[in-house]
C-alpha cells in the first residue's frame, strides 16, 4: 500500500455511515453480507446504502459479487491489514535529526 492508497481508503472511511458499513463486514467475515441485510441492520435506505458501498468499493475495500438476484458485499482480503500496516510501519522508530529542520533556533 502507498500513501495515495492509503489516504483514499482512510477518506472514504471518514464517513460516519461508510465506516459503519465497513466494520459490520468486517464482522460478517469472509462471506460478507448481502446488502438488505446491511441496510437492515444499520437501518440506511436503500439509495443512500448504494452510493456508500460503491464509494467503499471503488477504494477497494469492498467488493461486491452477484449471486442470482441478490448482491453480496465483503471486505477485500487483507485491505484492512494492509492499511493498518502501513500506518503502523514506522512506529517508534525514531527520526534522523537530518530530517528535519531545527524550527525553534532564532
């Protein structure tokens, strides 16, 4: 994952209702959930549910399959592990003084 992968991901997560959405599947597991069922349980019309997993898919942290008439929606395997991977890469480890710029000397 790169920082342009990240930030998007991060932006569409940043959604009250989208972040809601992503961790239900993120409960629901490798199989998902179909999506009368997600708009049941977080109570979201229809319409509305829509344009929030397409903004989720077009990240790529949801993907959406079809099977027969209903629409299935989970979690892509390893998205959010790769996110919090990144995030998390650098942690405690300190910086070089060369990179950056003694901002308190007059």
């Amino acid at each position: 994952m790169n920082e342009e992968i990240a930030a998007k991901c991060l932006s569409e997560l940043g959604s009250p209702t989208r972040l809601s959405v992503f961790r239900l599947l993120v409960k629901a597991g490798p199989d998902g959930m179909v999506v009368g069922d997600i708009q049941r349980r977080l109570q979201i019309p229809a319409s509305t549910l829509s344009h929030h997993i397409a903004r989720l898919s077009w990240t790529g942290l949801v993907e959406q399959r079809r099977q027969g008439r209903q629409l299935h929606c989970s979690t892509r395997p390893g998205i959010m592990d790769d996110l919090i991977t990144f995030l998390t890469a650098e942690c405690c480890t300190g910086f070089d003084t060369a990179d950056y710029a003694d901002t308190t000397a007059a």
